[in-house]
C-alpha cells in the first residue's frame, strides 16, 4: 500500500493522507476519483488501465505500478498496488543490528524453554498483523517483539500506537525495544532500551543490559515518616502509594520472564500523564489492590473521625508514665509506658499468650501492645496474603470479603485499645504494623 497517486488523466498527485488529497481548490476530489475506480471494477476493467498509478518510491524508481483504491469501514483511505513485488519495493530493508536482536530472542526464549518465530503473519479477519519476532510463552502467553532502530512515526494507521493497540487487541503483547534515548520519553507503547551497538555485539552471547523500560515498585504509607513526597500534592495524605524506580536488567533475561509471566507490562498513571513499562508481575498485583476500591480496608467510625477540633497527630509534650528524670532531648515509645493491668478486664488488658504462637509473645513484651491485638493484625494482613495467590474472581471475591471482616476486626480493636488508654490512634496502628512486620 502508498498514500501517494499518480492520476495518469488528470495529471497530478493524489495524497490519501489529506481531506482534500492536497488540492484545496477541489473539493470533491476524492468522491469523483473513488466512485470512477469502482465504476472500473464493477465493469471488470483491469487494474491497468484505471488510470492511477504509484506516485511515491515506485514513480522515483522510474517503475509504473497500478494501484486500485479501498475505503476501509472505519473511513480510511487505501491505494493498493496489483502486483506484489511493486509492494515489496516499499518495505525499507532490515538492518544487521535489527536481525542481530531478532537471532537473540529466538536464542534466549529457547534456552527458556519458549519456541517462537520472526517475521510471523497473524490473520486478523481480512487482514493481518506482522510481528518481527513471535515468542510462545507459557499458558498461550504470546509475546510480539518489535526491534525499533530507526524513526517511528507517532500517528496514523502505521504508527507504533496504533500496531501496538492492534497487537494487543489480538491476543498478542507487544515489547518494542530500540536503542535510542528519546524513546525513553514516548508512552504510545512499553518501550525497552538498550545502548547503540554494533550487530556482533548484539549477536554475543555476553550480557546485554536494559537500562530503561523496566521497573520496580515502591510501596510506601503517605505519613511524617515518608521519603517520597505525596503525589496527591499535599503535605502528608496518610494513604498508600506506589513510586516508580529505575532498575536495570539483562535483555535475555527479560525476554524469558516475559514470555514465563513473571515480569508484565503496567500502565502506571500520575495526575498528567500514564506511563508504560514492565515490572515484576507480584508488583502488578500489588498495585491492581492498590487501586482497587474495593480492596481498601474499611473506614474509621464516625467517632474516630477526625473533626475541626481534633488533636494534632504530632506527639504531644507528656505522657503518663514518663519520669521527671528522663533526659529532655528523649522521644520514648508512648506504648512502652502502656500499664500492664487495667482496673476492670478488656480487650487491652488481656495478658494471656497464645499457645505455640512465641512470636506474639515477644512482640508482645518489646511494645506493650496486647497479645490479641497483635494476633488480630496478623490474622487480617494473612487474609490479604492469600489474594495474591488466587487467580479467579469468584475466589478473589470471597477472600476479599473475609479480609474485610479480619481488617474490621483489627480496626475496631486498635479504636478500643487507643480510646481507653487515651493515646493517639494512629501512632497506636503504626506501631502495632511494625511490631507486626518484625514478628513475620
């Protein structure tokens, strides 16, 4: 296919990229041209002698190619050469660094186990889609390599967002790689970069490092204690977020554990911009939860809420417990002053260790947090544990709804324990996570 006509009878070019086929001056240019070539058809009038020829590389080449016209269902315009040597012209040959990168996923993936292919045709309906390396990964898993080394165009029909959105639509990833910078920059599709080399070094069998497109995932929680500055553009939101760094890793290796399903394609999306790249398939899940709604754990009651006249979350200046002699540049743990008995029993004063769970126990003495307490928190954060390793979504949904219910119960009982010994909630639920997460 070309966009450029020549109309042997009226004398002049027809570009198919314009409304107006570049004559301005003719408004129904394309109407009278393209009702005249099916005229031609309908009447069995060989392509020859239809009076529109190749006006591009064809015509430079001093070659006289028929072309015939095609109106695709989506309004786009198509000249279609008759004879497909006359299309072959136009296909720009592929570079030795572009076939060196094609043998190396074919090598990599089959030192992975993974069989595939270059240069593959998919029929799609009346079409196809071509695919410069075709790798079979595990459970139907396709993966469609695309070695970009020279301009790639941003829009039209054969532009990188365009064949990569067809890919994908037909059951195949696309993983565009290239080797040069500015496409670090572009988010049409989930770019790879390697650095400028020559074909014999792609061809080795030395390492060949990914220096872009790869990922790895920062869970952190929005408080004073955060490196990351809150996306959300306040001081401190107290949600959870998710940070994007760079990560190296080795361009066969990648190839392997995209085809096995262990590192995926993500769309991460920031209040302007959604960008695309591959991280680790655990990191995926863990921002799917993350941005899942239903997957939040459940709010404070009303109660807790926090008001217009409600304490600061800052440490206040005393605490019950402290003595007139602890230094005055000391910032001690409130819950380590927490009595160990209360006046009538509850929740937060009971003393009892679970049997055979020594972890609790020592959790337990090094922060004064009740042993229940602990238990409850670790119980909710096991339910939560058990979604990554269900892929259903009947399943997913009924272990979201039992976490809800542990979730709820470690809530309530950190609301219980703060409001009655008379300390600050949320640093009461931060240290009992990371009395959790040193216990695990």
């Amino acid at each position: 296919m070309a966009n450029i006509v020549w109309h042997k009878k009226l004398r002049m070019h027809l570009d198919l990229n314009l409304d107006d086929l570049g004559h301005e001056e003719h408004p129904d240019l394309w109407d009278m041209v393209y009702r005249m070539d099916k005229m031609y058809a309908d009447r069995n009038v060989p392509v020859g002698e239809r009076d529109l020829l190749c006006g591009g590389v064809c015509q430079d080449a001093g070659v006289e190619a028929p072309m015939y016209l095609r109106l695709r269902a989506n309004g786009r315009r198509e000249a279609v050469h008759e004879r497909r040597e006359d299309e072959d012209r136009h296909i720009v040959p592929v570079s030795d660094e572009h076939k060196a990168y094609q043998e190396r996923i074919l090598r990599a993936a089959q030192e992975g186990g993974f069989g595939g292919d270059s240069e593959v045709r998919t029929r799609v309906g009346r079409s196809w889609i071509q695919t410069d390396t075709l790798i079979e990964g595990a459970e139907g898993r396709r993966i469609g390599w695309e070695v970009q080394l020279s301009s790639a165009s941003v829009n039209g029909p054969r532009s990188v967002r365009s064949r990569a959105t067809k890919a994908q639509k037909n059951g195949i990833t696309p993983a565009w790689h290239t080797d040069r910078s500015d496409y670090a920059h572009r988010h049409d599709t989930h770019w790879t970069r390697s650095d400028n080399l020559p074909a014999y070094v792609i061809a080795k069998t030395g390492d060949l490092r990914v220096i872009s497109g790869f990922r790895r995932l920062d869970f952190w929680h929005c408080d004073l204690s955060a490196v990351h500055p809150c996306p959300n553009g306040v001081r401190r939101c107290g949600k959870a977020h998710a940070t994007p760094t760079p990560k190296d890793v080795l361009f066969d290796d990648l190839v392997r554990q995209t085809a096995a399903g262990t590192i995926v394609p993500i769309e991460f999306r920031t209040a302007t911009k959604t960008h695309r790249f591959w991280v680790a398939h655990t990191d995926r899940e863990r921002y799917t939860d993350l941005l899942s709604d239903d997957t939040r754990l459940p709010p404070l009651q009303d109660e807790d809420a926090p008001s217009a006249s409600s304490a600061s979350r800052n440490r206040p200046t005393c605490r019950p417990g402290l003595t007139a002699t602890a230094p005055a540049t000391s910032t001690p743990n409130p819950l380590t002053f927490i009595p160990t008995q209360s006046a009538a029993p509850s929740l937060e004063s009971d003393t009892s260790e679970p049997a055979g769970r020594p972890d609790i126990t020592v959790a337990k003495r090094a922060s004064g947090l009740p042993a229940r307490l602990i238990s409850l928190q670790q119980a909710a954060d096991a339910e939560h544990a058990r979604l990554r390793d269900l892929t259903d979504n009947d399943e997913r949904r009924q272990q979201r709804l039992r976490w809800f219910e542990a979730a709820a119960a470690a809530q309530t009982a950190v609301t219980d324990f703060a409001r009655t010994k008379r300390l600050n909630r949320h640093e009461v639920e931060q240290e009992l996570r990371r009395v959790v997460r040193r216990s695990t």
